[in-house]
C-alpha cells in the first residue's frame, strides 16, 4: 500500500469574463512503490459559500430573537408590577381629589403626583407594546379616516418647520386594528422623523392596498400571502447608517442625547406590528432620508365596538362584589374605590380564599372582580369555578398585561370583560355599570 496526504484550502478563482469566484482546492501527495505522484482536485463552492452566509445570517436572527424574547419578558414583568403600584398612587390621588378644594396648594401638588404617574403609565404601556404583552381592543379599523383625525396632532407635536404631506388610496381596505396602537405608531415615526430633520424638512405619510403572491412577493421572506394595506412613513432627514440599522429595533438602543430619548419607541413599534401579525420594511442611507413600509392584514369581517365604550355617565351602584386581588395595596385601594361608587364589596387576597367564600357564604354576587395573574391559580380557572358554585355571575378581569387569558400576546377573546391597570375610578365605574347590564 502506498501512503497518501491530503490538504485542503479554500482559495479564489477568476472565470475568462474576470468574475472571481470561491473554490475549494484537495490536493494529494501519493507515494507508491517508491514514487511521488500529485493530484488536485478543484471545486467550485460558490453554492456552499452562499449557504453558509445565508445559515450565519439565520443563526443571528435567531439569536437576536431570542435575545429580545427575554428582555421583552423581563420588559413584561416590570410593567406589569409597575402598574400594580402606579393603580396605587392614582387610585388614592384620585380618592383624596374629592377630600380636597380645588384651587389649594394641596390640590396642585396632588395633581403634580398624578401628573407624573400618567407620564409613567405611558412608559409601562410602551414596554407592554414591546413585549406584546400590552392588553389590545381591535375594532375594524378606516385607517385613512384615522390618520386624517390624527394630522393637527402630529403637527403641534412635531412643530411648524416640518410640513406634513398625506397621499391617501381611495379605496383602502379595512384593518383589525386597536387605534391606540396606530396612534403610537405614527406618533413614534413622526418624533423620530422631526429629530432627523433639526433644520425642517417634509414627513410624508401614505397608505395603499397591497397583495403578495408568489408573484408578488413580501418586501421580506417571513411573511403570509395574502391581502394587505401599506402605511408608508417617509422624511427627507439625516437618515441613518447600516450599523444603526442593525440596532434599531433593540429596546434601549438611541443615537439621542442623554436625555433626549428612552429607545423605546422603535422597540414599540416592532412589538406592535408583530401583535398585529404584520410586516415591517425600512431603507435609509445617510443624508437620503428614512422610509418605513408597514403592512397590515386586511380585515374582511366586522369587529364590533365595545358595547360600553359610549357610556357617558357614572352612575352609582348598589349591587355586590367579590374583588380578588394578590396585591394587598391594590387590593385596598381598589375597595374603597368601588365603596366609593356605592357597591358592596367582599375583598380576598387569592382565588382559594375567594372559592371557600363562595361555598361557605350563600349570599347573592353579582359580579367577580378579579386579577388575571395571581399565585396557583388564574383570573381565568377562578371565574370558571365561581361560575359554577355561582351561577349567572358576572365576570370582569384586570391586569397589567393578560398573557394567560390568550394565546395572541394579550387580544381578549370574545366575550370576556376586561379593564387593565392603572384606571380611574370613571372608568372601572363605566365599565362595571356596563357588564351589570349586559344581558
């Protein structure tokens, strides 16, 4: 037998028309009955360098997937018992307003703390819509309608140096959208286009109807065939570089001045439009500006409106509540918010205490008032065997966030009554009313 070595290396070649390409070069020493032969053998690995890159690109945006997950869980978490004490501090700012006379120095220094946890409550919300845990309320959705009601907004926010240019398509199909969401969205888009453009300069918003096919395809690979409408957000401003790019959607990550920007409103954005099941494309190169192209499913059935969204006024109630919540501040805040109201209030601290009242207790309940997320058992189990040892009870949830009660980052399934922390006592006395009613 004769004795082979081998080497492998990659190298490059050029073809006659000087197109250089990679290849892929084994070459073999052969010693045999006292001679040496050579042997190379050349392959042309263009296919397999592109496979390569393409398995790398895969593997890091499966990475920054991951990456992101975990810090929107993170993100999810802390909204969530931030809203807990932020339902503390303007449930009892909202108590003590009506203890106080309105034009003291007291009342100005409460609306001060009330002022500062609203502002706070906004920064909760973008890190729910981050992490797609933020409770939604899809309507079907005109979004030229909305966004031509949105445009005197957008310009006090963004100031008169910018002029706002709208090219609506006239027959635009209908999304299933929350309007809060596309409000954040375009509010998002247009401070980050009058941060780009110092100096002034155009924002110009459109919208169109789009279908992908496989003829037609989706400006990227991870989308569904189908029907779909076009938000176009475009400035003329700085734009940005390919390292920028690459970062933008991290929640955190801000080219701003200390100060002058949290990093979330990228973030938020994403986290919106993967709620919706929707598609983001963005193209921008320094000094050309920046172009965001998001698309919409198109909606074709009807959502109807809640059915106490057009209630007006607060009327008192006098009717029983078991409240069920873990949070032993939030417990007690809530109570005296609905003794306040005028209803009667049974309050427990979790769902076993809550299922012994029931069974031990054969008083009428007229509604169970309970958080989603609690210890050993959920809002959700809990109504199922309330319900049970109570029936026609009514039932209203409450949460910072409602992953349990869905398996879509937070959209209430039909039929369920929801009201999410923090909430005024209006607003729980509106919605309470309404469920009460509800046949």
């Amino acid at each position: 037998m004769g004795k082979v070595s081998k080497r492998t290396f990659e190298t490059k070649h050029m073809r006659k028309d000087g197109h250089i390409f990679p290849i892929e070069v084994s070459a073999y020493q052969i010693k045999f009955k006292g001679k040496e032969f050579h042997a190379a053998f050349v392959r042309d690995i263009t296919e397999l360098v592109q496979a390569k890159k393409e398995q790398a690109k895969l593997e890091e945006q499966l990475h920054q997937a991951q990456k992101l997950e975990a810090i929107g869980t993170l993100a999810g978490g802390i909204a969530h018992d931030f809203n807990n004490m932020l339902s503390v501090i303007l449930g009892y700012s909202e108590l003590l307003k009506t203890t106080i006379s309105e034009d003291s120095d007291s009342m100005k220094d409460l609306m001060q703390i009330e002022n500062a946890a609203l502002r706070s409550k906004d920064i909760t919300g973008q890190l729910l819509a981050f992490s797609r845990k933020q409770v939604i309320a899809p309507v079907s959705l005109d979004i030229n309608n909305h966004i031509e009601n949105t445009l005197k907004m957008l310009g006090r926010l963004i100031g008169e140096q910018i002029e706002i240019e709208f090219n609506a398509e006239k027959e635009i199909w209908k999304i299933l959208l929350d309007p809060s969401q596309l409000d954040q969205i375009l509010i998002n888009l247009a401070v980050n286009a009058r941060d780009a453009m110092p100096n002034g300069g155009q924002l110009k918003i459109s919208t169109a109807n789009r279908v992908f096919d496989d003829s037609t395809m989706a400006p990227t690979k991870h989308y569904s065939p189908g029907h779909y409408v076009l938000l176009t957000v475009q400035d003329n401003g700085t734009g940005m570089d390919q390292e920028t790019l690459s970062h933008m959607f991290e929640p955190f990550f801000t080219t701003k001045e200390l100060g002058k920007g949290t990093g979330l409103g990228l973030a938020t954005i994403y986290g919106i439009i993967k709620q919706n099941n929707g598609i983001i494309d963005i193209q921008s190169e320094i000094d050309q500006g920046s172009s965001f192209k998001i698309y919409f499913p198109m909606f074709k059935g009807e959502r109807k409106k809640d059915a106490f969204a057009d209630h007006v006024a607060m009327n008192p109630g006098t009717e029983k509540i078991l409240l069920v919540e873990d949070d032993d501040m939030v417990r007690n805040m809530i109570s005296k918010m609905l003794e306040a109201i005028g209803y009667t209030v049974m309050a427990v601290s979790n769902p076993l205490a809550a299922l012994s009242f029931c069974q031990t207790n054969d008083i009428t309940i007229d509604l169970l008032f309970t958080d989603v997320v609690m210890p050993k058992m959920n809002g959700k189990e809990l109504s199922y065997k309330i319900k049970n040892l109570k029936p026609g009870i009514k039932v209203l949830f409450m949460s910072g966030y409602s992953p349990e009660i869905s398996s879509r980052g937070g959209t209430l399934p039909k039929g369920v009554h929801f009201i999410e922390k923090p909430f005024s006592q209006k607003d729980l006395a509106l919605k309470i009313e309404g469920v009460l009613k509800e046949n």
